[in-house]
C-alpha cells in the first residue's frame, strides 16, 4: 500500500510520500523538470487534455482552451461549468485531471498510488471541502482525509525540527492567494499515557487575489514600458505577439531575481529585437506595495488572538522564494523567520498525516502489518509518526438553524448559531424551539454555514431561498433543510428538540418532536441537490410565550 500528500494549490500542485527513512520526499515531475505540476489544464482537442507547463506555456495564445485557477471555483455555490469541444466539466472534474495527472507521475515512476490526504485552504467552507474530496475519488483516489495547509506545513516543519509547545504564524504565498494562519502546538496527553504534540488552528486571515501573479504583473508592466521607450513606441503601438513574448518570459525573469542581482530578458518589440535588464531593486520598488500588503494582513490576523507571542513564522508557498518577503518578515519578527523547501512543506505535512493515518487504519481494519513495498517506509517508522502528533480537527465555519424570534413587534428570521468556527470536532450542539402555529403541518428546518462568531446573525431568504446576511463578509450558506412533518391538532407550544452535529464529512441535523417521540434527521454534505422551499411559513420560533 502506498500513502500519499496531495497539495492541490491554486496554481501549482505537488505531491509527496515519506521514504523508507520516514523522511518525506516529492515525487519529482520529470516531464516539466520541476518538483510541482502547473495546476493548469489545456484542452488542445477532443482526444488530447494536457496539465501542467505545456497547458501554461498555452495560456497566451490559447486562452480560451486553458483552464487556470479551478481552486478558487471548486465547490463554489455558482457552480460554474467550462465547455470543450461538446463535452462540458464542472470545477471537480478539473480539479481530477490534475490529481490524475499525479497519479500518473507517481505511476509512470513504478509506484501505485492507493490512499492519499489532499490539502484544502484552513478557510474552506463544507461545499469547498466536499468537492475537493469528490475530485480525488473522482481520479480513482481513496481519499483518507483532508488536512488543513497550514497544518501540514506545521506537520512538516516540526518533524524537522521537533519543539514543546509553540505558536507558529504560517505565511503563505502562493501564485494567487495569500493565507495567514496561526497555529499552536501543544504537548497533550495520549491514550498510553504518554504525550503527543497536538496542532490547532487558532486563527485565520489574508486575501484569495493576492499571490505571486500580481508580482509578475507588475514585472509585465515594467518591461511594456522599457520596451516602449527603447523603441520610442507608446502602448498602444505594441503588438499582441509582443504583450505574449512579454507575458511568456516575466515568471521566469520573477524567479531568477530570486537568485539573482539583476537578469536580462529579450523581447520581439514589433520584429525588433530588445534586451531589458531588470535589477532586483527595481522589482523590489515596483512591488513594495504588494508587500506591505501581505504584512497588513499579518497584523490584522494576529489581532483575532489577542495574548499570544509568535515563537516562529513559518515561510510557505513558492512566492516566499522572493527575498524581498523573507527581509520584509524578518523585519517584523526578527530571529523567528523559518523557511524550508516553501514550495513542497504543504505536500511533505499531507504525506507524513497520511502515513500517520494508515498506521490507524491498518490497526482498525485489519489489526495486522501489511507487507512493505520497496522503498516505502516501515510500519514502525509509522507507528512513531502517528504517536507523535495528532492533529485536531476544527469546525471551519459556524452553523446553525434558521429559526423566527417572534420578539418584538415584528417576526424576524434568524440564524442562531450552534456551533462556531474553530470547535473541536465532532462538535454537537441541541436547542429546543416551538412551531409558529397551533396546527402546524411541518417545519421545513433550514440549516446554515456561515463565517460569523456571533450568536445570531439575521439572514432574510430571498425569492430563491437564498440567504442573504446583513453582512456580506459573514458568507451566510444555505446548506439545506430538514423537513419535520407535525401530526394533526399540534400545539404550537410543542416543544422540538433541534440538533446539530458536524465532522470532517458532513453536518448532521436532527429534529425530534417531544411529544411524540418522532425523529427526523438528514445528512448535509452539499446544496447542489437540495429543493427549498421559498415561503417563509413552516418555520420553527424560539420561545414558547
Ligand atoms: P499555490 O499558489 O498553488 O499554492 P505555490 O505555493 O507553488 O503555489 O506558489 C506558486 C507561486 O510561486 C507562483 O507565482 C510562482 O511564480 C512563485 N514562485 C515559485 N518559485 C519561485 C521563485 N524561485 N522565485 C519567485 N517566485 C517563485
Ligand atoms: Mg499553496
């Protein structure tokens, strides 16, 4: 059995295992030279999909037949569909041909790929992480589970270099977003009396457009300019061919100001040929405000945990290969910057989780040691992992029924949060409420997710049944209803117990009348396929008065 990390990123993916040392190790994409694949798909025609470079190297002059940045579609409520040569592909059949095209990489190098961890955004709602685990199974993965990417570059960091208890702050820069998160490690007690190193999330913050394609943005728009002005040319008179010439060549001049002090590129001005010298300085100027950006997101992160020292920043994704981000964080925590293999911490963290979770799932299944392939590391070396660390699962977002107060003068339709974000979980919470009316026939019981801290949030259902919050930014979902049918001559001061269980695979919702012993229950995993009801009648109030 072979057990693997998955980092399906925004604009580059990575996969990892751990080696017959424990250690872990990237499978390494030969065909693009690279230790990531371009999360790129380019349908070139009906019978040939390429992922990776040569589907980015096609962005430029093939636009409309490449796909980029599925991630920030992925279980998005708009479900958008792209459309190829008559065949149509929604965000999680993307997201599988790339998770395919790894699996082939591990494949074409002699390996099976059986169970695998996928890593998903700490701010990934349910809908998000549903999707992203159906595109694995989709690719012919079993997925063991998902795991949080700051927790897994944690995972990677402190099996280097193990510490006691510690609050991590991960900065990641990626190609398009930007995630701050603070973690904490702590040392907590085990079954067999012993202690294991605990990860929780206690914060989250940055910016989902914010990433390394702004850098090279800035870099296009530099070397337009030097361009112009060799040529005495405005820029209106560059040519299409000339803007794609620049747009090919800025990440790669991105990426060599990384190591080097200054670096050339050649462009075709309009058939003249062209040579721009860019000196790390320059870029640094040009993009400072992008920096200082990233660091404001810092500050507005950790001012969500009041009380806690930063004992490390952990610097992730491939953006903070840039020195200008490392001196820019040094600057704020000096002495506390860490900076390891940015680009593959998150698939190295996913690959040691899943090799800590086959260690469960042997013993639970079977209860005896499979054989060991090649290469692959031992069942002992496992077993360590596993007893070393555990890492808690966290509620990602808040949830509850949508319930009437019949308070005041007006009935207002509320969200009454029961669990909120960062609960253990399973996290279980039960409220009593009573039907609007006497004689009531059912409750069509609405259950939310949403990113509020705050008890009650007023959402009104429009026309459609979606909600929509006071406040945009608490990113109210409907998740779906539960529908409690009431037998004839109810009472309106009935009381309906109302329950709420969420795990890393769905939310619960259970409803039980107590008067007659009746339980309803559904399971939510996405809304896709729910029918709600758009009248605001058939709710349930919150007191009985
Ligand atoms: P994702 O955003 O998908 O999580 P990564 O963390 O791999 O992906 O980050 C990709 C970004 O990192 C891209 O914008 C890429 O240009 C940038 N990048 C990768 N290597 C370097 C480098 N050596 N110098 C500067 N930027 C880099
Ligand atoms: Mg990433």
């Amino acid at each position: 059995m072979s057990t693997y990390g998955i980092d399906l990123g925004t604009t580059y993916s990575c996969i990892a295992r751990l080696d017959s040392n424990g250690n872990p190790e990237v499978i390494r994409n030969n065909e693009d030279n690279s230790n990531t694949l371009a999360s790129v798909v380019f349908f070139e025609n009906e019978n040939n999909v390429i992922v990776g470079q040569v589907a980015k190297d096609n962005v430029e002059t093939d636009g409309d037949r490449v796909v980029q940045f599925v991630k920030r579609e992925i279980g998005k409520p708009d479900n958008r569909i792209y459309e190829f040569d008559g065949k149509t592909y929604t965000p999680v059949e993307i997201s599988a041909l790339i998770l395919t095209r790894l699996k082939n990489i591990v494949e074409s190098q002699g390996d099976t790929i059986d169970d695998v961890v996928i890593t998903v955004p700490a701010y990934f709602g349910l809908e998000e992480r549903s999707a992203t685990k159906q595109a694995g199974e989709l690719a012919g993965l079993n997925v063991l589970s998902l795991i949080n990417e700051p927790t897994a570059a944690a995972l990677s960091y402190c099996a280097r270099q193990f510490q006691e208890d510690r609050i991590i702050l991960v900065y990641d820069l990626g190609g398009g977003t930007f995630d701050v998160t603070v973690v904490k490690m702590s040392m907590t007690p085990n079954d067999e009396s012993g202690e294991v190193q605990k990860i929780t999330v206690l914060a989250t913050g940055g910016d989902d457009r914010l990433g390394g394609k702004d850098w090279d943005d800035r870099l296009f728009d530099y070397i337009l300019r030097a361009c112009c002005e060799e040529n005495g040319l405005s820029p209106e008179d560059i040519e299409a061919e000339t803007r794609q010439d620049i747009r090919g060549k800025v990440e790669e001049a991105k990426r060599k100001l990384s190591q080097k002090e200054k670096t050339k590129v050649r462009i075709d001005v309009n058939g003249s040929r062209t040579e721009i010298v860019i000196t790390r300085k320059d870029f640094e100027r040009m993009t400072a405000d992008k920096v200082a950006q990233t660091m404001n997101f810092v500050e507005s992160t950790l001012q969500k945990v009041s009380d806690v020292e930063i004992d490390t920043v952990l610097l992730v994704g491939g953006s903070t290969y840039m020195p200008m981000i490392k001196e820019a964080v040094e600057q704020r925590f000096p002495g506390k910057v860490q900076q390891h293999d940015p680009d593959q911490a998150v698939a190295k963290g996913a690959a040691i989780y899943a090799s800590m979770l086959g260690v469960a799932v042997e013993n639970t299944v079977d209860g005896e040691s499979s054989s060991t392939a090649d290469g692959e590391m031992s069942d002992d070396k496992r077993a360590e992992l596993a007893a070393k660390f555990t890492v808690e699962d966290q509620t990602p977002r808040s949830f509850g029924p949508g319930v009437v107060d019949t308070k005041g003068s007006k009935n207002k339709y509320i969200l009454e949060n029961f669990i909120k974000i960062g609960e253990k979980m399973p996290a279980i919470a039960t409220k009593t409420y009573y039907p609007i009316e006497d004689n009531q026939e059912r409750v069509r019981l609405r259950a939310f997710e949403n990113m509020s801290m705050d008890d009650a949030l007023i959402p009104c259902v429009n026309e459609e049944g979606e909600p929509q919050a006071t406040d945009p930014a608490h990113n109210v979902k409907l998740l779906g209803e539960l529908v409690v049918n009431l037998p004839p001559n109810t009472p309106k001061t009935t009381p309906i117990q109302v329950t709420f269980k969420v795990d890393a695979s769905g939310v619960h919702v259970e409803a039980i009348n107590t008067a007659t012993g009746d339980k309803f229950e559904t399971f939510l995993r996405t809304a896709s396929d729910i029918d709600i009801e758009k009248s605001a009648v058939h709710q349930l109030r919150i007191s009985s008065d």
